[in-house]
C-alpha cells in the first residue's frame, strides 16, 4: 500500500498502472521523511499541478498548504481526489509562481517549508525564485528536479512545447516552445550558499537501494539526472 494509490482511478494516471508506482516511490523520499518539518506548518507549494503534492503535504501534518499552478485545468482535477480530513487544509490558486510570490511577499504573507516539486528545471531564473522564496521567510525549501550532470556550476539552456502539462507554460502570449534552463549540481550549491542555504542531498542509491522500477531518471550517468536535495536556511 501507498499514499498515492487512490491515484489509480483518477485519469490520467490510471492510464499508466506504473505512475502509482512511481509517485509512491518519490513520496517515500520527498515527504515522508519531513513531518517534523512540516507538523503545523504553513507550506507553500509550487507548480502544484492537481495538487497532489499539496496533498500530500498536507498528509504529513501541514497546518495549511498553498498551491500554486498555471494551468486552471490541472487545479480542477484535485476534486477529484478523495475527500479525508486533510483535504480541506489545502488551497489552489491559479497563477504564475513568481507572481505569486511577489505578492505573497508585498502583502506580508510567510510560510516555514516552500516544496519546489518538478519545477526548477522548466524555469529561466532560478536565482531570483531562491531569492523570493527566502523573502517569505522560509526556512526550509524541498526541490525534486533534474540536474545537468556537469562538473562546473553551469545552466544548461533547452526548449520545451508548451502544450505538454508536464512542461514550462508559455513565457510570452503565444509560445509553442519555452526556453527553460536545467541547472548543474553544483549551479543549486552555489545559488543556495549565496542565499544562506545549506544544501543536504538526498542520495538515490541509498533510498532505493536497487529497486529503481519506475525511477529510473533518478540514476542516469550522464547529460542530466533527477534529484533530491533539502536547502536549510542558517541562523
């Protein structure tokens, strides 16, 4: 049993019987190991999707959980979701990520844990969403996302099509393909050090140990990977 197997007969994941799998397997290693973190919190999360990750969150002891996603279509999908006692904590809001938070920071609004989900590698300014997270005075910040396995601490610069949920949403009116940067390792260490973050990283090997059905981009040799890593903030 996991926490995402009511996922099963939601589409589109029941489309694909390994999609439970694989986000029971994330789960283990993105949330799970956060209730300290998250008991009470008020917790931000962006890119949210259907917001089954604000879900989630919520799950492990958010006191109130605040999603954030471009596209209204996916936020209508968490309806569909199965009513518990902690669904009512969780709040969708439709919008750009950035904008968000600017406004969250101009109307004084804070939040303890900000969960950066599958998104840091679909955006261009990855520094100056570190920075606005910081300013709503988080004090830890959770990124799942794919890194440029490159030994300097580089960007590497790629398109993606729009029209895909998965993918970046359109940066001008109009746009089939956005220009999105996949940071390098050692790009995240050095952006987080600047802004008085520790990066722990959370090693694959040793959370999957060899059962990596499913998950197989989180073990990847070369050109980019999948990671997990915890950026604490220093007092």
């Amino acid at each position: 049993m996991g926490f995402f197997d009511f996922l099963a007969e939601i589409r589109p994941y029941s489309e694909e019987p390994s999609n439970c799998l694989r986000m029971n397997k994330r789960h283990r290693m993105i949330v799970e190991p956060f209730r300290g973190e998250l008991a009470d919190a008020r917790v931000l999360d962006l890119a949210a999707h259907d917001g089954r990750w604000s879900y989630a969150l919520a799950d492990a002891g958010a006191a109130q959980v605040i999603g954030v996603e471009g596209r209204q279509e996916l936020i209508d999908r968490f309806e569909s979701f199965p009513e518990t006692g902690f669904k009512s904590r969780v709040q969708l809001r439709q919008g750009d990520i950035f904008e968000a938070l600017e406004g969250f920071i101009a109307t004084g609004e804070r939040f303890d844990v900000v969960a950066v989900y599958g998104i840091f590698y679909h955006i261009m300014d990855h520094f100056r969403l570190l920075k606005l997270i910081r300013e709503t005075g988080a004090k830890v910040i959770l990124i799942d996302s794919e890194f440029a396995v490159r030994v300097a601490p580089v960007i590497d610069l790629v398109f993606e099509d729009t029209s895909i949920d998965l993918c970046a949403t359109p940066q001008v009116p109009g746009q089939a393909r956005a220009v999105i940067g996949i940071p390098s390792f050692a790009a995240l260490d050095s952006m987080a050090r600047a802004l008085d973050f520790d990066v722990i990283w959370t090693r694959s090997e040793q959370q999957f140990a060899d059962d990596r059905k499913g998950i197989q981009d989180y073990f990847r040799p070369e050109k980019k990977r999948r990671a997990f890593c915890t950026l604490v903030r220093r007092e």
